[in-house]
C-alpha cells in the first residue's frame, strides 16, 4: 500500500492516519484452522471479571477520599 500518511489528519479530527493511493496484494489470505485451546474461555472470563471488580473497587475507594464530591455539589447521583 502506498499513500500519505498524516500525522495530524484535517479530515479526520486531527488522527493519525493513512490516506491509501494504491494498494497491491503480494500474498492471497487462507483460513486457518486451529481450535481454541479449552482453558483461554474461562480465563478470559475470569480476568474480565477480576478487572470488573478492580474498577469498582477503585471508584468505591476514590469516592469514600473525595467525601462524594459530585453529591456535595448538588449533583444528581443518577438514583
């Protein structure tokens, strides 16, 4: 693929990007086919889960140290 790239695109709110010119195929793509190892499902879940929990445990804690600010500001809660 040949093309500009900018590093600063005017079109595209300022992003990096890649305004292709000409794009050529050197090698076709194939399928393959390998099944996914049994154990990758349920630690991805896992992990998922566990960084769920992390962010909550997180917010929870910055907010009991702010004292709730957004609520002392007279903020709806969204309750």
């Amino acid at each position: 693929m040949t093309g500009i790239l900018h590093r600063a695109c005017a079109e595209h709110g300022g992003d990096l990007d890649l305004h292709a010119a000409t794009v050529e195929v050197v090698l076709r793509g194939r399928a393959v086919g390998h099944p996914v190892e049994p154990w990758k499902p349920p630690l991805a879940a896992g992990l998922a889960l566990l960084s769920g929990l992390l962010a909550l445990a997180a917010r929870s804690r910055s907010r009991r140290r702010t004292g709730q600010a957004g609520a002392r500001q007279g903020r709806r809660t969204g309750l």
